[in-house]
C-alpha cells in the first residue's frame, strides 16, 4: 500500500474461509475455523498487539452476514466517491 493516500480494506469471514479485499480488489483467502470460545474482537491499525502502524480507521463496519464480492466492491466505489466530497 502507499502511505499517505486513502485505502479501502475489507476482512470477511464467512465460517469457513477468510477474504481480505484492498481497494476492492481480493487480495488474500486462507480456509479459517472458529470455534467460537471467545467473544471479545480486536480492531485496529497493525500486525498482532504490538506492531502498530501510523494511521486511522475513518470508518468501519461490524455485520451479522458476509458481503459478496460485488458489495465489496460497491463499498470501495462509494468510499472512493464520499472522498471527492
């Protein structure tokens, strides 16, 4: 990613497989299981808890369900237009 400029990440999990999205494109999948004994989620900016990085979160949404590829790339397009603004 280039700092300074503006980027839209999405992570979604589905039950069964992992997807991270950059600038509404799919960038990495890996299968991934839960089994659920935690109900606590870290969210932030950074690798684990002590690598960090220099940045902010503008905006972020929690959801219930998993987005499509399509909804993915819909997001990307508005946060790119709301940025024009």
């Amino acid at each position: 990613m280039t700092a300074g400029v503006w980027h839209h990440v999405a992570f979604l999990f589905n039950g069964s497989e992992s997807r991270m999205y950059i600038d509404g494109e799919l960038k990495h999948t890996m299968e991934t299981t839960f089994s659920g004994g935690s109900t606590t989620f870290a969210l932030g900016i950074g690798i684990g808890r002590t690598r960090h990085m220099n940045g902010a979160i503008a905006e972020n949404i929690l959801s219930a369900g998993s987005f499509s590829e399509q909804e993915v790339s819909m997001l990307y397009d508005f946060g790119k237009w709301r940025k024009q603004l």
